[in-house]
C-alpha cells in the first residue's frame, strides 16, 4: 500500500507544481510546456494502469461490441469512441487510455490560465483524478461539461451548449446539466435560495417521493434500484465526502455580496445553490450520486472566483479547502487500497506487471 501513496502523492505534488508554474509563467513557451507535463503527470500513471477500476474488464467488451448484461443501454456517443478505436486498431486497453487521455487534456489545455492552478489541484484532490480510474465515462463527461460552462460563462453559449450536448451522449446524467443552467439565470435573492435548500431538504425525506424518483431511474436502467437500496443511509467515506464537497458552495454563498459583483455573479451562485441540492438529494437517494460526480465541474469552475471575489481570505479559504480535500484524498486510497472488492483503484498494478 505504501507504493499506492507515494504514486499518488508524486503525481499530485509534481501536477500541482507544474499547474502553478503554467498559472503564474509569464513566458509562452514555459506554459505550453508546463501544461504538458502536468498532463504527463496525469495521463501515463492512468495509460499504464492494468485492471485498476471497476469497469476496467468492461470496457474491453465494449471494445469489441459485446456488451456487458448491466450496460446495453450504453450512451452512443461513448460507443463511438469505442467503435473508432476499433477501426483505427487500437487495442483494448489503448482504448481504455484514450478515455484517459481524452479527459486530462481537457482539464489540462482548455481551461484559462487564471482557472489553471486551482482546478488541477481540486481535480487530483478532490478524488476526481482517482475517480476517473473507476468511472471513466463520468469523468470524461465531467471534463466535457467543465470545458463547456467556461465558454457557456464567457458568452459563448452555443458552443457551451454544444458541448453539453456531446457530455450528455458520453452519459445521460449530464442531460441534469440543461434545466440547471436554465434555471440558473432566473435572478434571485439569497433568501430564495437559502428556502430552496430547505425545500431539498424536506423532498429527501420524504419516503414516498424518493421511491417515485428511483421508479424513474430504474425505467432508465433496472440497476439503479438496487443502487438505491444498497446506500440508503451515509458512511464514512461517502457522507464525508460530501460534506466536503459543499464547502466551497457554502463559502461561496457566505461571500455571495461579493460574488454579485463579479461578472454573471448571480449566475455563478445559482449553480452552487443548484449543485448543494443534488449533493442534498444524493443523501437521501443513493443513485443522484452520480449527479454528484457529474457536477463537480461546478465547484472546480466556481473556486477562483471566489478567491477573486474575496481576495481578503482567499488564502485561508485555500488552505481550508486543501486540508478538507487532502484528509479525503488519502482515505479515499486507503479505503480502496483495503477493499478490493468495491472500486478496486487500489493498490496500483501496471501493464507491465498486472498481465
């Protein structure tokens, strides 16, 4: 297990240090160059990977077409990936890493220079990076959705949305992403949104409503059901997380005076108080936990913001959050490196060993 650590640790640290210096050089060249490397960083430990996640053996059969029973209803888009991969003559696990290598490089060349730092440190920590070892399409929609909401954010809505479109084909769970950037324009006060949560709060216990929704997910794909049943009450590692997961939201709320006076501030707080209450729901129904992954682009995108709105505390919100995201990031290894038998990120086995 300790092997697991370290590798993970020099990935984050090294990553890290070359997000900053892309963020902070004021050189053209040495930015390209550090982009490059913090992708490196990323996407060779996952390319090199062997078995690790739980739907590794999966995507090999849907390489070659041949559907798992719990994944006929696999997105077309995610298909076609598979299907090119095929034509062109990549081997299965090469498709495995383009999934990989097609994420971190939308994390790592299209997201803005000022953004840069924070998200790759909030991606590796948050467990994002570990996740997408597991979750592969999610997180690849995720990098799909975060590059979209930049240019939905800088006024460039078509291909904002356009992009949405393409993350939803990759996962269905991202069409959640359309009626909360709908709804996220209507302007209104924090007292609204403070009632909202509240009302979140009270739909997620009420039993009766919950088992409508899971009929719903379980007319999409009959396995959801069971995932509703199988965490109905939190844990460790997954109620924590979530905690954690709303603490950037919650700062950005607390400083929401200042970030309306940032550009489409009102925006920008709509889609935390949107994001709080899926993490909310996700409580309660176990499957909107995906949602959660999905929508984690909105705090990795929201962050920087809140640092510029606050400049005053924008250094103790950093620490703050590093310290939060830090103690997860390590449990989340430890707990997988033990159990096996649920993600099974852990511990790492590469190409050359694992065969």
């Amino acid at each position: 297990m300790i092997e697991t650590y370290f590798l993970y640790t020099t990935i984050l640290i090294l990553a890290a240090s070359s997000a900053y210096a892309a963020q902070h050089s004021k050189d053209a060249i040495q930015m390209i160059f550090a982009r490059i490397f913090c992708f490196l960083c990323l996407f060779i430990p996952a390319a090199l990977r062997y078995g690790i996640g739980r739907d590794y053996f999966s995507y090999y059969r849907i390489y070659e077409n041949n559907f798992p029973a719990h994944m006929q209803r696999l997105e077309p888009g995610f298909v076609f990936i598979g299907n090119l991969s095929h034509w062109i003559g990549l081997s299965p696990h090469m498709f495995i890493a383009a999934i990989s290598g097609i994420t971190y490089a939308l994390v790592c060349f299209c997201m803005p220079k000022k953004h840069f730092f924070v998200i790759i440190m909030f991606f590796i920590l948050s467990f994002a990076y570990l996740d997408s070892y597991n979750i592969a399409r999610q997180s690849l929609a995720m990098s799909v959705l975060l590059c979209g909401l930049f240019l939905f954010y800088g006024n460039r809505k078509i291909t904002g949305f356009f992009l949405f479109v393409i993350a939803s084909l990759i996962h269905y769970a991202c069409l959640v992403t359309v009626p909360i950037l709908i709804i996220s324009q209507i302007k209104v006060n924090m007292y609204f949104r403070i009632c909202l949560i509240i009302a979140f709060v009270l739909i997620g216990i009420n039993e009766s409503f919950l088992l409508w929704l899971v009929d719903i997910a379980a007319s999409i794909n009959p396995r959801n059901r069971a995932l509703f049943y199988a965490i109905k009450t939190t844990q460790l590692n997954f109620g924590i997380t979530y905690i954690i997961f709303s603490l950037p939201v919650i700062l950005m709320l607390l400083n929401a005076k200042k970030i309306l006076q940032q550009p489409n501030g009102n925006f920008i707080l709509n889609l935390n108080t949107a994001f709080l209450s899926v993490i909310i729901m996700a409580y309660f129904v176990a499957i909107i936990g995906r949602f959660v992954n999905l929508l984690f682009f909105i705090p990795l995108f929201s962050m920087q913001i809140l640092y510029n709105a606050n400049k005053k505390y924008a250094k103790l919100y950093h620490i703050f959050l590093v310290f939060c995201f830090s103690a997860i990031f390590f449990r989340y290894i430890e707990y997988h490196s033990i159990d096996t038998t649920g993600f099974g990120i852990s511990p790492y086995d590469s190409i050359f060993g694992g065969k």
